[in-house]
C-alpha cells in the first residue's frame, strides 16, 4: 500500500495567498538572520536592495539560494553602487513583519521569493506605492511597483521527462511536489508531458509515477524543508520500480538524493539516478551529481540581478519577466557525469524538440498559470 502524502487543492487562489511563506522576525533580538554578500552593513550612500527568503531558507540548494546569487551578483556588477543584504524565512506569519523592516530601511528595491509570498508583497506595495518590489515565481500584479519573475518550467519539464522516458530500463519514472503549487506542478505537468511524447514517438509505455498531467493529481510531501519526507516517498518510488526520480521540492529534493544514494549502496551498481530542479544540482549539492542526469533550471539568479540593476539605475519598470526556453529562462543543465551516457541519438530529438517548442509547434500542456 503507498503511503500518500497527497495534499488537496487549495479551496481558492485567495486561500493560498492567505497561507503566505514566512520569515523570520525582522528583530535580530528575536532570532533574524540578515546578511550582505560581504558580510558587512550597507552604506546610507549605496543603493540597498533587499531579500526575504521564504522557509526553506538562503541555502536551500534551490530557489531562495538562486535568488541570493542574483543579488550578490547585482552587486559584484556595481559593488561602488550597490549593496545586498536578506532576512530569514522561518514561518509565514513573519512575511509582512520582515517586509516592513525593510521598508523602514529605505530599501531601493524589496525581492520577495516564492509563490506563497504573493499576498504579503501585494498588501505592502499597496501600502507603499514609491517603493519598489520584485517577487520570484508570481505571475503579474495590478500594482505596476511590483516586478513579477516567472518561468514558463513546462518547457524544460518537457524536455526532462522525454529524457527520463528514454534513460529509463525499468519503464517507470516518478516525480512529486513540495506543495501543490503552480509553480511547482507547471514543472510535473512538463515531466509528464514529456513522458508521454517519448511513448508516442518510440511505441513504449513508460509510466510516471507520483503525477498526472490530465486529473492534476499526485504525490506531494507538504514541505519545502523535511528531507526525511523526500527521502521516504522516494523509497516508495524505488519500490514500486522507478528508477528515475524528479522531486519538486526544493531543499527535500536532498532528502530524495540520500534515497538514491541507499539504493545505489544496496545494489551494489547504480540503477536508480534522478534529476534536480531549478538548480544545476552538480553545482548546488555536488556531493550527489553522481545520481544527476541533469537539472530542470530556471535562471532565477539572471533574473533577480536584473531586476535589482534596472532599480538600481533608475530603469525599474514593474511587469512581468517569463523565462523561456527561447530567452535562455530556463533550461536543461549539462549532463555531467550522464554525458558519454545519454545516446547521441536521444541528445539530437531533445535538441530538435527544443527548437519545436521555440517555434511553437510544440506547446506542452499545463494547467498552470505562467
């Protein structure tokens, strides 16, 4: 019997805003963590761009730590001009408390990271219409004082799973979310899409395990942080014969990562490998790029250091930014360890599907809004 760690749909787009991402208390008193990527305090005469993490926290190995490369890369750009610092996430209930900490530190620009963020960083940039905000993974806003980063992942999620369909040799592959969240789904219904398109084309019946494009329905840990989760479900996987394994789910990927470690350890030959999300996880948790056949990324970093320059030089516009394949937003990461492992022959139809989805002959399906 699987054990489920299904969790239901949220009732309303309202309801799930209302259970925003935390952080931590603005108060260093209270246990906040702030910190510059030069570990010192700004200056009154620098432009401050500002982050709040969400719960997974700065070195989740995923989107929060991407983020943070984006700032500190904003100011190695500029490093006479621009100064970076972040509070801590730790529960939702300190969103709005860490955002107005910073408001009363006149930051130039607020980032906000996370789709559980949305609500907190729409109430203050109502709030505070001279004040500039950009938010990783929110579609637009009415509020033009807010820059909205999003990445359309079904592309690469595409690409992942026609990848994992034709790496597979038990004819099982099995993804699941951290939470049910569009932009965590908007990537399982890419995997499963490319799943699907590798079957049609070869004639084969790979299944996905933990996801369906079509019932918008799976397997979710409830949790961007408990690794023992990651690891449990992944175990479930492995036993019901999945031998590649793609969680979304931030910082629990690694606890999936241990899972795979084991199996390999028990097996004493490597069948089971995964691939990691958001991040080239060779480079984020390098410890397992042996287990990686790639990472479906996003370019978070590019994005937040483009939003904190335009800020910074005056050129903040608000909006939306969506990262695609075309611009270069997301992407399949090398394939490292897997590259003298990945038939030339399924490296050049990736490449070929790569262009079809550009020029829009291919368009995966996805219930998520980008």
């Amino acid at each position: 019997m699987r054990i489920s760690f299904k969790v239901a749909a949220a009732s309303s787009v309202a309801a799930v805003l209302l259970a925003a991402c935390g952080s931590s208390s603005p108060s260093p008193s209270s246990g906040s963590t702030t910190g510059s990527s030069t570990g010192g305090t700004a200056t009154s005469s620098k432009f401050l761009g500002c982050m709040v993490t969400d719960t997974g926290g700065i070195d989740d190995k995923s989107f929060n730590a991407s983020s943070w490369q984006g700032m500190q890369d904003a100011q190695s750009a500029d490093p006479g001009k621009v100064s970076v610092k972040y509070l801590q996430s730790t529960s939702s209930a300190d969103y709005a408390p860490n955002i107005t900490a910073f408001l009363s530190q006149k930051c130039g620009i607020i980032v906000t990271v996370g789709f559980l963020m949305a609500d907190a960083t729409q109430t203050a940039a109502k709030a505070n219409a001279s004040a500039k905000f950009a938010i990783v993974d929110y579609p637009k806003f009415p509020q033009t004082n807010i820059d909205s980063l999003v990445f359309n992942t079904v592309q690469d999620g595409y690409l992942g799973g026609y990848l994992a369909a034709g790496m597979s040799r038990t004819g099982k592959v099995a993804t699941f979310g951290g939470q049910k969240l569009p932009t965590v789904t908007i990537y399982m219904d890419g995997f499963w899409d490319g799943v699907q398109a590798y079957n049609a084309k070869h004639h084969t019946h790979v299944q996905v395990l933990g996801w369906s494009e079509k019932t918008q329905s799976g397997e979710f840990t409830n949790s961007f942080t408990n690794l023992t989760l990651g690891q449990t479900i992944t175990q479930q996987f492995i036993s019901e014969g999945a031998d590649i394994i793609f969680p979304v789910a931030g910082g629990v990927g690694l606890g999936s990562a241990k899972a795979v470690q084991n199996a390999d350890n028990a097996a004493g030959t490597q069948k089971v490998n995964m691939m990691w999300v958001d991040t080239d996880g060779c480079v984020s948790a390098a410890q397992y790029c042996k287990y990686f056949i790639t990472s479906v990324e996003k370019g978070i970093a590019t994005a937040v250091k483009t939003a904190v320059l335009s800020a910074a030089n005056g050129k903040f516009a608000g909006g939306q930014y969506t990262g695609t394949l075309a611009n270069g937003g997301v992407a399949l990461a090398p394939y490292h360890d897997f590259a003298s492992k990945v038939p030339a022959s399924l490296q050049s139809e990736l490449n070929t599907i790569k262009q079809e989805i550009i020029s829009g002959q291919i368009v995966p399906a996805t219930k998520s809004p980008v």
